[in-house]
C-alpha cells in the first residue's frame, strides 16, 4: 500500500491529486505545519532525513521529492497514465515543464516568502525577485499560445507538477495579467480528482509570497 506523508497545505496536494487521477490506492498520514513557523512537525524527519513534504513510502521504499514521486507513481503504478512514453512527440517538452517547476519556476517565490520574512529590510530585493517571478510566469503563460496544457491538448504529470506555481502566484494574485494561466488552472480546480484530493488532504490555504 502506497503512504502519502502528507503535510497541510503544501505539495503533498498535488501527489493526492495524481492519485485520485491514477485511480491507484492510498492511504494518508496527516503532519501539521506549526502555526506559528509554519515548518513541518519533526515527526516527518522520522519518515525521511529531510523532514520535507511530500514524501511516500511504498512497502519498504521511500520517496521524495516531488517530481521523483510523481515520475515514481506514474511509471510503477499508473501503467504509464499521464506520463508521455519515450518516443512521443511531448516526451522532451513534458520533460521540460517537470524540471522547470522545482527547478526554476519556484525559486523567485520562495525567495519571496524568505524575503518577507525580513520585512523592511529585503525592501532592495523586492524588485528583482518580483522581475524573475513575473518573467517565469511570462514565459509559463506563451507556452500556452499553442496548446491548452503545458506538454499538449490533454492532462499530463506535467500540469500536475506545474500546479502548485499556479496555485502559489494566484494566493498571491500574480495571475492577474495571464489569462491562459489563469484558465488552465480553472480547468485543473474543476477536475474531480483534484476536488476529491482536497476533500481527502485538507484545503490547500497557501502562504502568500
Ligand atoms: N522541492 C521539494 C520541496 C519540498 C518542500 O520544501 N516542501 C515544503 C512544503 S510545500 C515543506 O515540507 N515545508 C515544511 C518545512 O520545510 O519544514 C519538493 O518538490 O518535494
């Protein structure tokens, strides 16, 4: 049986989404962010070393780190669902949005979050990371031109990674000049298997940055 670690209000949401559109079973176990530092419980570091989520266990495997779950989830229990196979004509684009997401799109925003932390004083900051939040966003929303999901005209893992940034820049309301963003992540809160994930994880309330 698959064990989602699942932290509220955080990434973990997007591995119960994938689930529910796998149609792979699971079961949760619920960790808290202290309300005050909003850092995960420690109890999480006794399921991996980082203390991070989402983290799964599968039998005596486990796994973190998002992208890596959801490459893991797709290809061992998804029979290859969501997931373009090697010689598709997606695969590299699809393989592109899966890095970007952790790999580039969600840096500005943590430095965001790091820098309001400081208040007053990132004040000399403020505008480089708002200029690198909206030029990852830019180029987010003219990938769309073309095609309604980030790796082509369906669903992939792709926009199941990618969801979180939505989610992150509209909280706080960096959507607003990107209609193409904006409607996919519409589309993606109208899914029923992101509906069942939050009924099953919590609602996603997120820090805004
Ligand atoms: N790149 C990692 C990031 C993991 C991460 O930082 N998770 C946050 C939740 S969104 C967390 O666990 N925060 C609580 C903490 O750092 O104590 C991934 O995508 O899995």
């Amino acid at each position: 049986m698959i064990t989602v670690h699942h932290l509220n209000n955080s990434r973990s949401h997007r591995v119960l989404w994938l689930l529910e559109e796998l149609g792979v079973p699971y079961e949760i176990v619920h960790y808290k962010r202290d309300a005050t530092t909003r850092l995960a419980p420690p109890e999480l570091k006794k399921v991996h070393p980082l203390g991070k989520s989402p983290v799964i266990s599968d039998g005596d495997r486990v796994v973190a780190e998002s992208g890596a779950i959801i490459e893991y989830l797709t290809k061992v229990h998804g029979k290859g669902k969501l997931w373009p196979s090697n010689d598709a004509p997606n695969w590299a684009e699809h393989t592109h949005w899966m890095h970007f997401a952790e790999g580039s799109a969600m840096l500005p925003f943590l430095l965001g979050l790091y820098a309001g932390l400081l208040g007053e004083g990132a004040a000399p900051l403020r505008p480089r990371i708002e200029g690198e939040m909206a030029n990852h966003l830019a180029y987010m929303e003219g990938a769309l031109a073309t095609r309604d999901y980030f790796a082509g005209d369906s669903l992939t893992a792709a926009d199941i990674q990618m969801s979180f940034i939505l989610e992150v820049a509209d909280t706080s309301g960096r959507l607003a000049p990107y209609p193409r963003l904006q409607s996919l992540l519409a589309r993606i809160r109208a899914r029923p298997a992101y509906k069942r994930a939050l009924e099953k994880g919590g609602p996603l309330e997120l820090t805004r940055r």
